[in-house]
C-alpha cells in the first residue's frame, strides 16, 4: 500500500512581478510504502523541506498534486494519522515534559485519561523516562530532539515525518534516533526522513530518494541505486620485484603503492560480477605459482556516497 503518492511537483517563487521565478522544486514524483523508512536525501537547498511543507499544508503547489493514505493531502482525515518533527522545532521552555506533551496532545484532540497512560509509554519509547517533570529549558539538545519526537508519535500516527531529525546531535544522539526510527517501523508505523547525512540513510533505509536543486535525480532501494559488483581490489603480496613487475604487467594490476608489500589493483573492466571474480582468481594463481604471498585481498564497491556524488556532481554540471 502506498501512503504517499507525489506526482510531478512543482513549486516557484517570485518575490515580486519583474523578478525572474525561481523553480525550487520541478515535477518531482516519488511514492512512499507502508511499514517503510524511507530517506529523503539531498544537500542543503535541494528542496527537501519544500516537500514537506507541501505535503503539510504549509506552503502550496505551484503545479502536480500529492496524495496520502489515497486521499488528497487537503483531506481533514488525513492530518490525524501523520506525526511530524520541524528541522529547527521551538519549544515552550518553561513547560515540563509532561506539561509540552499534553499541550500537543490537546491539539490532536486526546483525552487527559489517554495523555496520563500514552505520555510515559512514549517518553520511555525515546528513551526520556523520569523527566516528565522537569522544564525543558534545562534539556540539552539531544534531550529537545527526543522530546520534539516523542511530540511527533503522542498520537500514535500511521506516518512519521521528520525534517532533518539529526541535525546537531552527537553520534550517541544520532543512534538514538535511528533506534526509535527502527522501533517505529517494527511497530508497523512508516518513517519518512529528509537528511543529508549519508551514513544514517544507509544503515537504516529501505528506499531513497535523492534531490538536488528541485530536480528527483533516482528513486529506489538501496540496492538498485549501489552496485553490487566491486568497482577494484587491492591485492597486497609480497615477493621478488622482478617477478611481481611482470605478473603485473601480465594481467593489467596497477601498482598503488610499494614499501615492504607491493599493493596492486585491478580494476573491474565493466564486468559482471562472475567474470570479474573469475579474473581475480586467475590472477592470484599466477601471483601464487611467481612465488609471491598474498597479505591481503580487500574489495571496493561503490556506496551510496559514491552514487550521491555522482549523481548531485553531474547534475551540477549541466547548471
């Protein structure tokens, strides 16, 4: 099932009549499904946030629609069922965490007796148990992060939508909330995240998306945006110079660097994956019966920062 459905979104600013438009988003489309987290990657200023804030109501369209739960993002029905966390959230400091729980529960219309049972299960789900009586302006930033997310899910919402959620949070801070992201997900909730942090899209996402100035550069699971296959491998062997020069040369291994092992890489020559495996064993035999040792055999395949390089980098090019 598909909780969000954005077809050929578009939006331009003009700040005033005889200023050139600017095309912050362009007929972007991408679909989001249920029981997933899904990574909404980009550098700053893509349009990320633009998304959001379109998929919120905020800001309007210029062109292209967006649906969610099958229903057009207007429909009143819709808004209960989505959590939501700003990049940069303001809180009411002098409340409590109690206080500022049942001040948003209140605006999604929750009963006293369901916040008095609902706001410790959720403080303990984002790991803030014992603090609901204590003033947010005493919170560090990790602490208001969790916070602002536990604000997000009081209402139990079938999709949780976070703008920049690790933003200035330490690496302890950042695996925190990955671990609610995932615990969301078990729970059978969606998760859609926009970052530019490649490291978190990659250990926890099942789909991405990847923008750059407005425009939807690839869409899809991990795996169909990362090859599989090795990009290079670096033997390191050691041996006599002379007979390690002509294995070389034999068999196209490109000396990298040399001290007391000799460290060769052979490149993949656009090859799938058996055929590359099939040339690297053969190329290790005839190392082997050179009287060379191998020290090691280290594979390099592209991650999802090689593809988002490449991607935003020829993007770039063209503007």
């Amino acid at each position: 099932m598909k909780v969000l459905e954005v077809q050929a979104l578009s939006k331009i600013y003009r700040q005033h009549f005889w200023t050139k438009a600017r095309k912050v988003l362009d007929a972007v489309s991408f679909s989001v499904h249920q029981g997933e987290i899904f990574g909404f990657l980009g550098p700053n200023g893509a349009g990320k946030s633009t998304t959001i804030k379109i998929l919120l109501e905020i800001i309007f369209p210029s062109s292209g629609e967006a649906r969610l739960f099958g229903q057009p993002i207007h429909a009143a029905e819709t808004k209960q069922r989505i959590g939501f966390l700003a990049e940069n959230p303001y809180f009411y400091d002098f409340l409590t965490a109690q206080g500022f729980l049942e001040f948003h529960g209140g605006l999604y219309g929750l009963s006293q007796s369901f916040l008095r049972s609902r706001i410790p299960e959720v403080l303990e789900l984002v790991g803030m148990k014992g603090t609901e009586n204590i003033r947010l302006r005493f919170f560090s930033k990790g602490m208001l992060q969790r916070i602002g997310l536990a604000q997000a899910i009081i209402h139990d919402p079938d999709l949780v939508i976070l703008d920049e959620p690790m933003t200035g949070l330490d690496p302890v801070g950042r695996k925190e909330v990955r671990d609610l992201m995932i615990e969301l997900k078990s729970r059978g909730k969606t998760v859609f995240f926009s970052t530019h942090i490649l490291s978190d899209v990659e250990s926890i996402c099942d789909r991405v998306a990847i923008l750059n100035l407005g425009k939807l550069l690839s869409c899809g699971n991990l795996n169909e945006l990362v090859s599989v296959d090795s990009k290079y491998v670096d033997l390191v062997l050691a041996g006599t110079e002379g007979d390690l020069t002509k294995w070389a040369e034999s068999h196209q291994a490109e000396l990298i660097h040399k001290d007391e092992y000799c460290c060769y890489r052979l490149w993949n020559r656009q090859e799938n994956s058996g055929q590359f495996e099939a040339r690297i064993n053969s190329a290790l035999r005839a190392a082997l019966s050179a009287g060379a040792r191998v020290h090691s055999l280290n594979h390099k395949k592209d991650n999802l920062e090689d593809v988002f390089m490449k991607q935003v980098g020829q993007l770039e090019s063209r503007v």
